[in-house]
C-alpha cells in the first residue's frame, strides 16, 4: 500500500512538473487583433524588439532599396531611422544603449554600422578590415555575432567580435553552404543560424554553436532559413517552406523535437521576432506582391 502511494505521488509530481513545463503548453497566433504596419509600395522584412518592447525597427525596400524605420508603440509613430541610396538591411537594438546596428551595402561591400537614437550620429560598429552583415548581440552587448567574409578562404563564415578586448574570432568553418544571419540566444550561451547547400538548394540546416565556435546540439532537419528564439530560449519558431498551397509557423525544441504550430493558412509569415514577454510576435506577412510588418497576440491553447 505504501509503495502505491509512492507511485501515484511520484506521479503526480511528475504531471505537474510537465505542466509548469515552458513547453507544455501549444500556441497559436491571435488573428483576432493585430498591428499591421505597412509603407506604400514597399517590402518590410526583419523586425527587431527594444528591450522593453515599446519599440520595434525594420528594414523597408523602397524604388528598389532597403532602408531602416522604427515604429514606436507608445504613441502610434513611425519614424525613418536610415536611409539613402545605399542598402541598410537587419536593424536590431544594441542592448544597454540607444542605438540601433544594421549592415549598409557600400562600393567595397557590406559593413556594419550603428546610429544613436538622440543624436543621429552613425559610425562603424567596430574598425576591424572585414565585410560583414546580419548582426545579433549578446543580452550584455559586450559580444556581438555576424556573418563575415573570411578572406583566407574566400567564404562567408560566422564570426563575433568582443568590444572590451577588441577581439575578432571566426567561429565556422563550412564549405559549400549559403549561410543566414546568427542569433544570440536569450540567455546569451548559444547562436542560432541556418545554412543552405549551394549545390542542392533545397537542403537546409539549422546549427547551434557557443560563443567560442564549439558546435553544440544540432536540431533535427528543418526546411527554414527564418527561425528565431522563444522568449525563454527552451524553443525556436521557423517559418517553414510551403506545403502545398499551406505556410506553417511552427516552434520545436531546441533538439528539434516536439513541434508545435503556430499558424498554418495560405499566408505566408516569415522573419519572425518574438517579444520581450513573449506575448506577441512580430512578423513579415505576404499579403499580395509585397510583405507588411504585422504584430500577433500569442494565445496558449
């Protein structure tokens, strides 16, 4: 009798634990109420939260280049942050600062630049002698991850950059792969990127490595390269490829295991971002010819 008791305790513990569990629990997209910020005749991709999620930045491809904006949810704003002939692509927040980095196309390439929020003024994100593109930050803002073109063996490669000591470290070293942009995770250990096999473009990965370069756990093959972290970091959302005529935003663990749909329609949502809460997710939605930035409630089921 007293071991049956064991057991159904041992039990029920068990159960609880997996309820409280950050996975437990499916999600869908709130399609009831949603932001939709949308620029004339223009492409919106790749939005990026604050930290206090007041605000959200994106790039815009506008008569045939992309430019940098901020919407602002406190008082319903949308201001241009950058702009000009050039292409400025992947906005995000550089963490304990008012500045937003993004990569900025230019004669010899592609470089990466910041731009004070107060001041207006723009500089090199660091001096070192690299092309380099899709930035991502450590929650501290001390390190910060790229793609960087690797001149010793002519690829492009993941690379991070350490502001104290000023150090530079390539962190890859894959051949044959079309590699997409790295993302800190929230606890800050672990970066996220896709790649895709240049002779068979229909094979995808998607890796995980510490800061240092070691390769950590490897999520089962997913057919994405747009993907971003949960709030919490126990799972990772990717806009799958089409099934069909169906768009499918799913998340699954870290392993690549347990999914789990988000929305699964004839609309297609990629680049997503979620909140600092975790209560909604910002989006680029094909709607016709062009994408919108669009911003969901997230509802558990």
């Amino acid at each position: 009798m007293k071991s049956t008791k064991i057991t159904i305790i041992t039990l029920a513990v068990a159960l609880l634990l997996l309820a409280l569990s950050p996975v437990a629990k499916s999600q869908i997209l709130d399609t009831t109420h949603v932001i939709r910020i949308k620029l004339p005749q223009s492409n919106e991709q790749f939005p990026a939260w604050s930290k206090d999620g007041t605000r959200l930045v994106f790039q815009s491809t506008i008569k045939g280049h992309s430019e940098i904006f901020l919407y602002d949810f406190t008082n319903d704003s949308l201001i241009q942050v950058a702009g000009g002939k050039a292409n400025m692509s992947h906005p995000v927040f550089i963490p304990g600062s008012n500045d937003i980095a993004y990569d900025k196309m230019e004669q010899d390439g592609s470089h990466l630049y910041k731009i004070n929020l107060n001041s207006g003024n723009r500089e090199l994100l660091f001096k070192r002698d690299i092309l380099c593109k899709a930035s991502s930050f450590s929650p501290s803002g001390r390190l910060v991850a790229f793609i960087g073109w690797d001149k010793k063996s002519d690829t492009w490669q993941i690379f991070s950059y350490d502001f104290v000591y000023d150090n530079l470290n390539r962190l890859t070293n894959l051949k044959d792969k079309e590699l997409y942009r790295p993302l800190f995770s929230p606890d800050g250990k672990t970066i996220l990127f896709g790649s895709r096999n240049k002779t068979n473009p229909f094979d995808f990965e998607l890796h995980q490595i510490n800061w240092y370069g070691e390769n950590l756990q490897k999520p089962d093959s997913i057919a994405s390269t747009s993907y971003c972290w949960s709030t919490n970091g126990y799972r990772i959302v990717c806009a799958e490829t089409n099934h069909g005529k169906e768009f499918r935003l799913i998340t699954i663990r870290k392993d690549g295991t347990v999914p789990m749909c988000l929305s699964a329609d004839t609309v297609q949502r990629i680049t997503p971002a979620y909140s600092p809460g975790g209560r909604k997710i910002a989006v680029a939605e094909n709607r016709g010819n062009n994408f919108d930035i669009v911003i969901y409630n997230v509802a558990n089921e």
